[in-house]
C-alpha cells in the first residue's frame, strides 16, 4: 500500500482511519520542513503502538522515573537486560521487564504508554501543513512495549483534546504569555484546593517566567499544563502579567483600600475527570486539602512565593 501526500490533500484523522480499517502495519512519517518539525506513528495491524514528534522527545521510560513509578537504577537494569536478550526484536519487550523486575504494574505501565501516544499524536493533530508518507512493513520494534492504541481511540481522544485547545488558546494564544497571581482583599480570603501537581506549576506563576518556561521546569507536556493554567485563569486564581501591577489592582477597585491584603483569590478546586481525562471546576468553598503530600521544596517555594506578593 503506497501512501505520500500532503497534508492539504489528506486529512490525518482520515489517513488514520485508512490505516486501522486496513489493519496495516509499518510507519506513518510526517514531516514539515517549514517549521523544521517531524513525526511519526507506527502500526501494528492497524493499531498504534508507538509515537513520537520532536516537540515531546522524552523517552517512556525517563517519564516513569520522573514520575516515580520506577527509578533510574531500575530502568538501566531493565534496559541492560533487555539488551542481553537480543532487544526489542528477539527478546522481552521492556515493558514486560519492568513489571517483573521494577514491580511496576500492568495499569500504570497501559497508562503512561497510552497518554505517551496521545500526546505526541496531538502534536501531529494540529498540524495544518506537511508531508506524509507511509512505509509498508517498517516496524521498529525496539519501540514495541507490547502496548497498543486502537485508532478509534487514537481519534476520539485526539478531537478531544482539539476542541478543548480551541478554548484554552482563546485565553493562552501563546505559550510565551506570562501569568502572575491575583489579588483580592482580605475581606475575600478563600482556601486553595489544589493537587500537587497544581501546586507544583501554580508555584512557578511568578509574573517572569513563561509558559514555556513553567512547561520546562515542571515536565508537563504543553495540553496538560495549559489546561491547569486555563482553569487557574477562568477561576481567577491568576491573571496574565502583562499590565502594571497598580492597573491590575484598579480593575479590581483595590486602590484606595486602606486595608488590602495580596493573597490568591477565591478558591480553585479541580476535580480529575477519570473518563474525560479533564480538569474541571467543583465548589470553590471548600477547605485546604492536599490529595497527596506535597514536597517540602515545592511547598516552601509556594510559600515563599506568595509572602512575597
């Protein structure tokens, strides 16, 4: 099967849906020399198992150390061992070695592997230009973890995620936009509900760095932060940073007040979605609560951030 076009002439949801119907196998490589941009998608019977553009290079398995579901001692050993046993083209798949040598479960091992394809996948998704080209047969099966995506999935997730980025860019139109925290008066003092996770990118919303810097710093692709600063920003949690600080406080009829405290707004809480996989507003009058430990970096961080408001 023969497949090289343009973007302009094929749309990708459609190439894919070609590609899972026909139960093919090998890899889809896109690539846009304009934005000096490239990525790929492989197939095995018509389901993917591996993805990867150059806007999310980070390997699986730096992912679960980074997320500590395994560490990197565990990861060398079970990259070693796979190694030993002729790679991913004679021997075990590296996923089968971690669950039995790192004792890292089948579910969390299904899941990072499917939210590593949807990420790099709606990369991909969202571009409007570029060449395609399937190779019939390529399968590099070094990449093989022995997990696979179905392309419906494949496509409903990534609509998902477009529909939601429509909403998030009309508010975040680039990811050099710079966000700060917001002011209120004392008399309006609120909680903060917040996950670690929240708590751990709130604290880099200090008026200077960016969004691309805030994505650097906590590892967080560029859909999962900017859904959490979306919330943040509708919630009024913060506030772009791109007015003088006593303009900011006018237009929330601050100046003047003898008595101003400038602490976070009224609370934010967000609520995981575990069938839409989003991040969505519940009552804001609610209690502080850590759903889990937060570090004593991140929380000193956080701490010093705000006192110095």
């Amino acid at each position: 099967m023969a497949l090289k076009g343009s973007l302009k002439d094929f749309s990708l949801m459609d190439i894919f849906q070609l590609l899972g119907s026909g139960k093919k196998t090998g890899t889809l490589h896109l690539t846009n020399n304009a934005a000096s941009a490239e990525g790929l998608a492989c197939f095995y019977e018509g389901r993917v198992f591996f993805a990867s553009s150059n806007w999310h290079r980070e390997p699986l398995g730096q992912r679960l150390v980074e997320n500590g579901q395994i560490t990197s001692e565990q990861l060398e050993a079970a990259l070693g061992q796979q190694k030993k046993e002729g790679g991913g083209s004679e021997g075990r798949k590296l996923g089968e070695i971690l669950i039995e040598q790192a004792g890292l479960s089948t579910k969390a091992l299904q899941t990072f592997v499917q939210n590593q394809i949807h990420d790099s996948l709606f990369d991909l998704f969202r571009w409007e230009d570029g060449q395609v080209e399937f190779r019939v047969g390529e399968v590099p099966l070094d990449q093989d973890i022995g997990i696979s995506v179905s392309v419906e999935n494949v496509i409903m997730e990534a609509s998902r995620r477009l529909e939601s980025w429509e909403s998030i860019r009309k508010k975040i139109p680039s990811l050099d936009t710079i966000f700060a925290m917001s002011f209120i008066p004392a008399s309006k003092q609120m909680e903060i509900h917040l996950k670690p996770s929240e708590w751990k990118l709130l604290c880099w919303v200090d008026g200077e760095t960016d969004v691309n810097g805030i994505l650097g710093s906590v590892h967080m692709d560029d859909f999962q932060a900017c859904q959490v600063l979306y919330g943040m920003l509708c919630a009024g949690l913060i506030e772009k940073a791109d007015e003088p600080v006593e303009e900011r406080l006018r237009k929330l009829e601050l100046v003047g007040m003898d008595d101003v405290s400038l602490i976070p707004p009224p609370a934010m809480a967000f609520q995981e979605d575990d069938d839409a996989h989003e991040m969505r507003p519940i009552n804001p009058k609610v209690r502080f609560h850590m759903d889990r430990q937060i570090s004593v970096e991140v929380l000193d961080r956080l701490i010093g951030l705000v006192e110095g408001l």
